[in-house]
C-alpha cells in the first residue's frame, strides 16, 4: 500500500511547474501548435514543422521516423499491407489449423504444448481462450511487477479458473523492478515502459525453455493494435542494461533480460516459436469484449493498456506532455486499416481532445516510484533523449539485415522484427 504524502495532493494541484495539466479546449487548440514548435526546438528526434498526416491512417509527423509515399501513404500502412500479404484473411482459416496442428505435435507427451503470457487485458485473455477453443494445452504465464490493477489479476484468475489452465506467476523483486523504471525515467527516453514488456518477453522464454514447450503464443495483433513507430518505442537487451548501468544501481537478479546470445540460443538451439495467434483470425475488439465478458466474466479496465497503472501514468500522462507522443494514434490508425473505424471517426476521436489522464494515478505512480516531488520534476523536466543515445544492438540489427530476413521467411525468428527493425 502506497502512502501518498500531503504535500503530493497539494502541489499537484496544478500539475508539475511550468506544464499547466488542465487544459480548455482554445488553449488546448494553441497548446498542440505551441508543443509542436516547442518540441521541435528541444525533441532532437521529432521535427514536426510541418505538420503531416498520413493520408490513409492517422500517424504523423510527430513520428520521427515516418515517411510518406507520394501519395502520401506512412511507412507504417506500408507494414500493415506486408503484414496482410503475410497473414492473408482468406487463408486464414488453413493457415491456422496448420499452425495448431504443429504445435500439438510438438507438445505432443508433454503437460503443455503452449505458453500464453497473460496481463488480464482483453487481447491476452482472448489468446488463452482461443487456444483452449482450437484444444491447444497451455501454461499461462504471469509477469508480476507490481503495478497490475485488481480487475487485471481478476481477469487472469477468473480465466485461468474457468478454462482450466495452469497458472505460473513471476515474481518480480519490487525494489529491484523499481529501480529500472526509475533509470529509465532519468534516462529521458520514451521507452520508459519497456522494462515490463522486455522482461515479460525475457520471462515467456525462460519458462519455456525450462519446461520443454516449443511455442510462444502472442496477443498482439497488427489489426487491432497496429505497430509502435520505432521512435516511440524501441527496446532490445543491450539497450536496457545500459541504460540501467548509467541510471540504476546494483545487479537485477530476479529475472533474466533477454540478450542476444540468448535470443539466438532460445530460437536456433531450443528452437522456441513465436505465434502471434490474433493475427490468424478476424480479430474484431468489439466482438471480442462481449465473447469475454459472456464467457469468461472478463472486465474491461478502461483506456489503451491502463491495466497496470504504470503503463496508465506513462501512457496518458508522460508521453503526451514530455515527449509529444499520442499512442492512441497507433491503435487508432490500425482500426483505420482494417475497417474497424474511418479515418473521420478516428481524427475526430483524437481532436475531441488530448489524451486524459488521471491526477490521482500520477501522483501514486509518483510515490510509489520513491520519489518527493522535487526529484520527480527534476527528473521530468530533463530534456528528452533517444535509444540513439545509448548502445543498443540496432546497428548490429541492421548490418545483419540479410540473415535475419532469410530467418524471417523460414519463420525461425517473426516477420515483424525484419520490417520493423532491419528494413
Ligand atoms: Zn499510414
């Protein structure tokens, strides 16, 4: 239990100095042009000069490393349509009973033929019921850092109980978790949230190769969630380690990051496989949410993966006001693509206005950081920076461009790493 200390309440009253929280709708109007030039001044990495939407989706020039074609069409609707070509709705239906038929081969004499890391969001919880339906038998696999919501681990139980899947929970040492995110916020970058997904990502692996399970199933899908612009989120092992070596302190112990050389030993060696399940289905959220809730009692928790209220205050909070950074627009734009919402409908949704957070959620994250407020605006107001200011193995990704698209089209390591990262 986190105990918020008085002064917290009273100085947030009007958020952290010289970045007003509350905005009206005219200053709102001037506050995006203002950030605009502002961020353009102090985000080396964001030129948004000259304000440009893609003419198919609704990303941006607040992307740094967009580009559009002539006409006008973002880098990013180009992924979504190779991700099509990949994982085309017509063969879906085959392409996934091939893909069940093989992992029920490879588990076959085993306890589980799968993993299924869950968060108690609805595209995790779907993946697990979705691999009990096509009679898969999985292990779920739960990365706890400390910072879930009830109705999140709710979810997780109420699943795990009702399909009757065996549930195996990580631990994170909390101090220790902490302690990452902290570096990671001193280190001003926008990735800030990346030491949950690469851990849980790091823990998936681990698990499965400690109990012999050849596949790891995914609840991302391109449809519904679209692809973060590499800008706004980057994460690779040598990344956090550095990044953790120049902020944090001690030794993390209590959970393994994911460096290459175990990456490579995980895929060739252990020949562990990515299966991003969603991606072989007509994945519709709205079908979906009622399907859980009916089935499964699952609750909805509000907001774009505001399930872990630090993902909560990073999201709404952090990235809009420090970094200029709306990932409703990725979400937004994948809807857009695959006929879910117009592109009218998705502009007016992010017009309507900017990104809400709640106070109350930032102050706790705040505190439960360990921070007083000083040291937090300390922290806050340091100037943006990049993952292109610390080491990471993006040069070494692009160098071996060729070798990882050949592993990508035997399906040794996902297609998206190629497009994403290397290309
Ligand atoms: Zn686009």
């Amino acid at each position: 239990m986190i105990t918020v200390p008085k002064d917290f309440l009273a100085k947030w009253k009007n958020g952290p100095s010289e970045k007003p929280l509350a905005f009206s709708r005219s200053e709102r109007r001037h506050r995006h042009s203002r950030d605009r030039s502002a961020a353009a001044d102090s985000l080396k990495f964001t030129k948004v000069d000259n304000f440009r939407r893609c003419s198919r989706c609704v990303l941006d020039t607040t992307v740094s490393d967009i580009w559009f074609d002539a006409a006008g069409v973002c880098k990013y609707c180009y992924i979504h349509d190779e991700m099509e070509r990949l994982h085309p709705l017509k063969n879906m239906e085959e392409d996934l009973q091939r893909i069940v038929k093989r992992i029920k081969k490879a588990g076959r004499n085993k306890t589980y033929d799968c993993i299924v890391g869950v968060s108690g969001g609805r595209d995790s919880i779907y993946t697990l019921f979705l691999a009990r339906k096509l009679g898969l038998r999985p292990l779920a696999v739960y990365f706890d850092n400390g910072w879930n919501t009830e109705i999140a681990v709710s979810n997780i139980r109420k699943a795990t109980d009702l399909l009757r899947v065996d549930l195996h929970t990580v631990l994170a040492d909390l101090e220790e978790f902490k302690d990452l995110q902290r570096a990671f916020l001193k280190a001003s970058v926008p990735d800030a949230d990346i030491p949950t997904v690469y851990a849980i990502h790091s823990v998936l692996y681990e698990t499965a190769a400690k109990q012999g399970i050849g596949y790891i199933l995914h609840g991302h899908s391109f449809r519904t969630e679209g692809t973060s612009p590499i800008s706004w989120t980057y994460m690779d092992g040598r990344y956090i380690k550095n990044v953790h070596r120049r902020f944090g302190s001690g030794v993390i112990r209590s959970f393994k990051i994911m460096m290459l050389p175990y990456l490579l030993y995980y895929s060739f060696v252990k020949r562990i496989r990515e299966v991003r399940l969603l991606e072989y289905i007509d994945y519709n959220k709205k079908k979906v949410d009622e399907i859980l809730a009916h089935d499964l009692g699952w609750v909805y928790y509000g907001g774009y993966h505001h399930k872990n209220l630090y993902t909560k205050f990073f999201q709404s909070f952090l990235l809009p006001n420090k970094f200029n950074i709306d990932k409703r627009k990725t979400e937004l734009s994948a809807l857009v693509r695959s006929g879910q919402k117009t592109r009218e409908e998705a502009i007016a949704e992010l017009e309507a206005s900017a990104y809400q957070y709640d106070r109350s959620v930032v102050i706790y994250a705040v505190a439960k950081l360990g921070w007083t407020l000083e040291e937090w605006e300390r922290v806050y107001h340091r100037a943006p920076r990049s993952h292109k200011d610390f080491k990471t193995y993006l040069p070494l990704i692009r160098l071996l461009r060729l070798p990882i698209w050949v592993a990508c089209k035997l399906r040794i390591l996902p297609h998206i790493l190629y497009l994403k990262y290397a290309s």
